[in-house]
C-alpha cells in the first residue's frame, strides 16, 4: 500500500497531463484529419442558402445531360460543353431556390394531380408536346400504351417529374400574376395625362459649349458618385488579362510540301476502284457514301465540281485549311425529302424474332397493307420501333439522312406509294413511301482533302519567338509592354470570369482563367500552349464582386461628374430667369420651339431623349403663364415655357384595355425577370472555379 501511495503523491500530476493529453490528440485527430475537418480539401463546387451541390453530384448531372445531348446530336463540342455545365448549374439554383418558394408556401404537386395531367381531360404541354404529331390532338390511348411499357419506365418516372415541376410553378407564377393589378384610378390618371400636347418654347445651352479641359473633377468627387450610385455599378468578379499570341500559321514551304503530297495522291485516286476506302485512308474529309442534292451542295468551286461528269475530277482548291481534290462517284435523280411509314421487326443478332419468321411476316405484312389492311393498327401490333407511339412509323427521309442504306435507298429510288419489305442489318422494314418532293439532280462526290499544317520546324519557331518574348517579359506588367513595344506585337485584351473555358482571340483557355484567377496582379505567366497558338499573358487587374473600383469605370465617371459641374455652372449663369428672352441673354443662346410634345413620350423631336423637359412641359404650377426654372438634361440645361396645351387627336384607349395591357405587360416582365430577382434575393456561392 505504502508503494501505491508513494507513486500516487509522486506521478498525481503527470498522470493527469498525459490524459489530458490524450484526449485532446483524440480530439485533434477529428479536427484535422476527419470527415467535415478543416484540413480534409472541401469537395463542394457550390452552395445556395446552405444546400452544398458536391462535386461528385455536378459532374453526374453532367454526365447525364451530355448523354440527352448525344441522343439529338452526333458531336458535342467545346462549346456546347460550356452551355451543358452552365445549363446544370442554373438547374441546380433553380431546384433548391423555387424549392425553397414551394416549401414556405405550401406547393405541392399531387400523385393524383400529376395523373391527372398525363391521362386527364386537359392534358399538361410537357406530355402533349411529347406525343403530339404536326398539331394533332394527342390520342389518349397511344400516350396509356406508351406509359405502360415497362421498358419506358424510366422516361415515364422523368415524364411525371417533370410535370410535377411544371405545375408547382405554375402555381407560384399563377399566385404572383394575381396580384398584378392596374388600378381604375391609375388608368384615369394616364388617360388624363394624356389627353393633351404641349408645344413650348425653350431656350438650350448644350454642355458642349464648356470645354472639358476647364472642368476639373477629383478622385473624392468621382469616388462620392459611385458611392451615391452603387446600383449603377455592380460588377460580378472577373480578371482582366493582357495577352500576346504567337500563332503557328503555315509557312511557304509547309504549303508547298502540302500540295506536292496531294499532287502525289491524284493518280491514284483516278485510277482506283476502291474509291472509299482510298480516301477514308488517305483523306481528311471522310467519304459520304450517299447522294446530295444538287442545290444543297455548299463548297468553294461548286459550279465546277457539280458539273462533273462520273469518274471527273476537279482540283486542287482551298477549302479554308485544306487542299482538296474533288472527284465525281455517281449522279441519279433523286427527290429532296420523302415520307414514308414503317413497320420495324428487329431479327437476327439484335434479338427479337429468328429471322425466317421475321422474313414471312414482314412479307405478310406488306401483303396485308398492299390488300388495304389498316396500317396505324398493324403498326402498333407489330412494330418493336419505340418510336411508333410518338410517330406512328412515320418518318422523313432526305439524301443527307442518316438510316441503314438498304431502307434508305428504297424509299429515295422506289415509287410513290410502293410498299416493301426491306431486309436490313438489324431486321426488317415494311416501308410504304407515302410522298416524295422536288425530284432533281443529286450527286455522290469523294474529296481528297489534306490539311495545310504548320511544320514541327515552323512550330518550333513561333515557340522559340514566345519564349523569348516569355523570358524579356516576365519579371513584371511593366517588362511585358517594353518587350511587346519593342517586337511591334499586337497586345490583346480579355476579361474573364471564373467558369470561363473560352478566351476571346484565343479559343479554349481554361489553363489561362485558371492562372489568372491563381496569379497576383502584375504577374506575368509562361508559354501556354493552345492549339495553334502560344500565348504569354500579364494579370493587370482583379476585379471582386460588388461595386466596381474608380478605376476601371473612370471614364463613365468622369463623364457623370463632368456633365454635372458644367451643369451647376450654366445654372449658376442662369440663376431664376425671368423670361425666355433674359435666359436667352444671359447664355448667349435663341430662342427656339418644339411641338407635339406628348406625357407618355420622353423624346422630344428637336432635343432626342429628354424626360425632364417632357415633365416640366406638363407641370401644372408653370402652366403656360410662367418660365420653368433651369432644367438639367440629358445634352444641356433648357429653360422652357409652354406656349399652348392642345387635345391629343389620337385615339383614347378604354379603361379596361389599359388595365389588360398593363398586367399582360407585367406577366411578361415577371416571367423574365422572376427567376433572376430570387437569385440575386438568395445567397449563392459558385466555387466550381476552384475544381475545373
């Protein structure tokens, strides 16, 4: 016991501090290394009043609508790329923003409601655009038969989405447009107003008539303007970046080597029997194995080349960058656009029927339709096309359409009216052409195209010339314009904001932005390499959100102020003038008329946008006995005096017109503007800047 004590009284102290010690590192290693710990790098690209839109979750959403982009169009590009990350941002703001709306106000779209707007007697625009054909009531049957598909049950989960959405704003707009109102009083009022003309006479000094030079204006007056004009002058965050480009054009010698290989190619080229396959081997401009009409033919020397005869060939020529051969493969007559329906039955490797079944229905099918059996019905019976419940089997066709060739070449070369079962790669097509229009030339035509490039010599070159341009420059802004005044460089500006990928007169950039919004101003960057381009840039200016700095709205500023002194000093001049003729005295200016001046009209004919005046011409304290006092205008001050007030022989618009005009123009306005007012009324976050 005694040695238990003696190590109680001597170690108490150090005990203790040791398990505090280890509580406090278990608490640490939370802090720092743990899931919501200030160390661990946030994964958030955004947030809206406190709703964090993750990273992970952005890019699936990305993903997803580039996937809906790929199913309408064959490429997606840079720019459209741009267009689908912005389009999923302002999704997401408008999900958790309305949402928000909804939830305070108690907005719900219903099961029942959402039913009801798919299937009821009045159906939602969402569904009845799906499955409307050219502005045909939408058949109720055909929309059940397609929502109950079990392979269309994630289109159909969308679909209810979607109209859910769609009703719970229009809820909220609907609630919003009731209280627009135009009240009866308010009408009276415009329509007395205007009821009459006023033609005055005026006396104006222009600002012109003081020299700017004489008009000083300080930092602290410029600076008091903004501040007493702040919503003038919000800005969003940007950078400014002054940028020289070095571009890789070809050189005499690289078009000259072009040439010589195309040249190289053309013997070969009108002696193959493989035409195709030559090209799409040798040629930057991959063979269409299809016709064109002849009227649709859009390429520099077109008259010469749709003139060939077969086996002709045309060249070469330039085609922006490329030098191309031209050589005629066919020409029929063929119509520009037909309609046909189809009945599809897929066989084969695609699944469905084994393919002698496939072949004796088809041709069971094409009997039965040829014999006047109801075509809509079969379709719908038989056809394993999804789209039959949007479009019936319909379909147009032209020599440019993408479709399997065997069912393209019938419906372009068969007659009108034939029906025929079309064995394809993935089964049959019962086709009947229904229409064909504007029958005429078409042409097959391959082009033999190589690109005229910049050599690796020439590149090296303009990367060398940047380079050393880099190197002069890169100590500070000031370096970066000697060295651009003493090569004779063209310097281009560019203002850029976070979730720019494009710079103007560089093309993608987002290596560039990136920098920019990374470097401090004065900094100059390395070489950057886009494309065809090097580009050396300086950051000459940051820019944060909020009220614009003196800066970079100097001139706009200085103008303001200015046009203001010189107003004081002419009002100065003027002081309470007692007459037209003592103002005209006192400024050296005549005495002058306009007329037909009309309340609702700011423009006034002789003086152009001028509301002030357009006010004082109705002031009913100066009438037409007294002389206004000195006006400050948009061009100069005026003193006016109202000559005579007339009736106004246009027509007058009825109470109720007036009141109608007004709200629809409102709704109007609201729709524009509803979304942007929520926004600037939430606190968004965007940091997508941050992670691409």
């Amino acid at each position: 016991m005694s040695v238990i004590q003696k190590i109680r009284d001597k170690y108490a102290v150090t005990i203790v501090v040791v398990i505090c010690l280890a509580i406090v590192s278990f608490l640490l290693q939370d802090a720092f290394f743990g899931k919501n710990s200030f160390m661990r790098r946030s994964t958030t690209v955004g947030k809206v009043n406190g709703v964090e839109l993750d990273q992970s979750e952005y890019l699936r959403r990305i993903q997803v609508a580039e996937n809906n982009a790929r199913s309408q169009y064959s490429n997606i590009d840079d720019q459209m790329r741009d267009q689908i990350r912005e389009s999923v941002w302002n999704e997401f703001l408008t999900e958790q923003i309305m949402g928000e709306q909804y939830k305070k106000l108690g907005l719900v779209a219903t099961e029942a409601e959402v039913v009801d707007q798919i299937y009821g007697k009045n159906i939602n625009p969402l569904v009845a655009q799906q499955f409307s054909r050219n502005g045909e009531p939408v058949d109720r049957e055909e929309v059940r038969r397609a929502l109950s598909n079990p392979n269309q049950r994630e289109a159909i989960y969308e679909l209810q989405d979607m109209v859910a959405k769609y009703q719970q704003r229009l809820k909220y707009v609907t609630l919003i447009k009731q209280g627009i109102y135009y009240p009866k009083w308010l009408a009276q009022q415009e329509q007395q107003d205007n009821s009459q003309i006023a033609n005055i006479s005026y006396v104006s000094v222009p600002y012109a008539t003081i020299s700017d030079s004489t008009v000083k204006v300080t930092n602290a007056e410029l600076q008091r303007f903004i501040d007493e004009h702040k919503k003038l002058f919000q800005v969003e965050e940007s950078r400014k970046v002054e940028f020289v480009a070095f571009d890789a054009i070809p050189s005499a010698a690289d078009s000259t080597a072009a040439i010589q290989h195309i040249v190289s190619l053309r013997e070969e080229l009108d002696t193959t029997k493989e035409v195709a396959g030559f090209i799409n081997r040798n040629s930057d401009i991959k063979f269409y194995d299809g016709f064109i009409s002849k009227s649709m033919v859009n390429v520099p020397q077109k008259d010469s080349i749709v003139n060939l005869p077969i086996g002709g060939i045309f060249g070469p020529y330039y085609d922006n960058n490329l030098i191309v051969y031209a050589k005629m493969v066919d020409r029929k007559n063929l119509p520009d656009s037909v309609k046909v329906r189809q009945i599809v039955l897929v066989s084969g490797a695609q699944g469905g029927l084994p393919d002698s079944i496939a072949s004796r229905r088809a041709d069971s099918i094409a009997v039965a339709l040829r014999g006047g059996a109801n075509f809509s019905e079969l379709v719908m019976k038989y056809s394993d096309d999804p789209a039959k419940t949007t479009n019936g089997g319909e379909e147009y066709i032209t020599p440019t359409t993408q479709a399997y060739p065997e069912f393209k070449e019938f419906a372009l070369e068969g007659s009108k009216g034939e029906i025929k079962a079309v064995k394809t790669a993935v089964g049959y097509f019962v086709t009947q052409i229904m229409e064909q229009k504007n029958i005429g030339p078409a042409i097959k035509v391959a082009y033999l195209g190589k690109p005229v490039e910049a050599s690796k010599e020439t590149n090296n070159g303009v990367y060398a010339a940047a380079s050393e341009f880099a190197g002069k420059s890169n100590r500070s802004a000031s370096d970066f314009e000697k060295a651009i005044q003493q090569g004779k460089l063209n310097k281009r500006i560019a203002e850029v904001r976070p979730m720019d990928f494009a710079v103007p007169g560089i093309g993608q950039a987002r290596e560039l932005v990136r920098w920019a919004y990374e470097a401090k101003t004065g900094a100059v960057s390395n070489v950057f390499t886009f494309e065809d381009k090097y580009v050396v840039a300086t950051l000459s200016n940051i820019t944060a959100e909020g009220t614009a700095p003196l800066a970079s709205v100097r001139p706009m500023v200085e103008a303001e102020v200015r046009r203001h002194k010189k107003a004081e000093q002419i009002i100065s001049k003027l002081q309470t003038p007692a007459s037209l003729e003592a103002a005209a005295s006192a400024t050296n200016q005549p005495v002058l008329k306009a007329e037909n001046i009309t309340f609702a009209t700011p423009f006034v004919a002789s003086l152009g946008f001028e509301p002030r005046v357009v006010g004082a011409s109705f002031n009913k304290s100066w009438g037409t006995a007294k002389v206004s006092t000195p006006i400050e205008g948009g061009a100069g001050v005026y003193v006016i005096k109202v000559d005579n007030y007339q009736p106004n022989t246009q027509p007058e618009q009825d109470i109720a017109t007036m009141q109608a005009a007004y709200e629809q123009n409102m709704g109007l306005l609201l729709n524009q503007q509803l979304m942007l007012t929520l926004k600037k009324l939430s606190n968004v976050k965007d940091t997508r800047g941050k992670f691409f």
